[in-house]
C-alpha cells in the first residue's frame, strides 16, 4: 500500500485569504474583482399574497442599490481606464413578470 504525501496548507488558506485579496488592499488605487457589487437574487419565498412586508419589496430596494454600486464601479473603472464588462442577468422570464406584478400591486396600495 503507496503511502500518500501529506497534505499541506498555506497560511493564505488557513486564514481564508488569498495574495489577491491582501495585495488588493494595499493597492486601493486598483479595482479588484471583489470590489465588484454582487447582484441580488430574485426571491424564491413569496407567498403570493401581497404582503405588507413582501420578499420582493426587499427585492427592489437591493436591486435600487445595485444599480447605484454598479454606476459607482463603472465610473472608477473608467477613471482607471479600464474596460468594464457589463453582463446582463438573464432571468426567468415568468418571474420578473411576477416582480412586476408585485411592484404595481404595491404601489396601487401605496398610493
């Protein structure tokens, strides 16, 4: 029976930290990948009851947030002359017509 080597960890990986993400805050002048906003992810929980405190209102105002950090990402990139890959969301069609649904039926009762 082969013996197997030992396994060996690196400090980087005990911590939970890679070089990038350390060189990354010393050099704050450069965009790192995870400086990037991360999108929101639809909701999957609604009970589609048009409650007061729907999971979509949640929805909305994270997506409202987004896309202000990513107008803010945009800038800097451009700024730095970098090239910003904008990747559209390709969600489930029968959902964002629901959201959508939610977002009037909410306003309706707002107003």
């Amino acid at each position: 029976m082969a013996s197997r080597p030992p396994i060996r960890f690196s400090r980087s990986l005990r911590l939970g930290t890679s070089n990038v993400v350390r060189r990354s805050k010393m050099f704050s002048s450069t965009i790192w990948e995870e400086d990037h906003p991360s999108a929101p992810i639809m909701p999957d929980n609604c009970c589609g009851n048009n409650c007061i405190n729907c999971v979509w209102n949640d929805y909305f105002a994270a997506q409202a947030d987004y896309e202000e950090k990513m107008k803010e990402y945009q800038k800097r990139a451009t700024l730095q002359g970098r090239k910003v890959d904008v990747i559209e969301d390709f969600e489930d069609p029968s959902a964002k017509a629901f959201a959508e649904l939610e977002r009037k039926l909410r306003e309706k009762n707002n107003s």
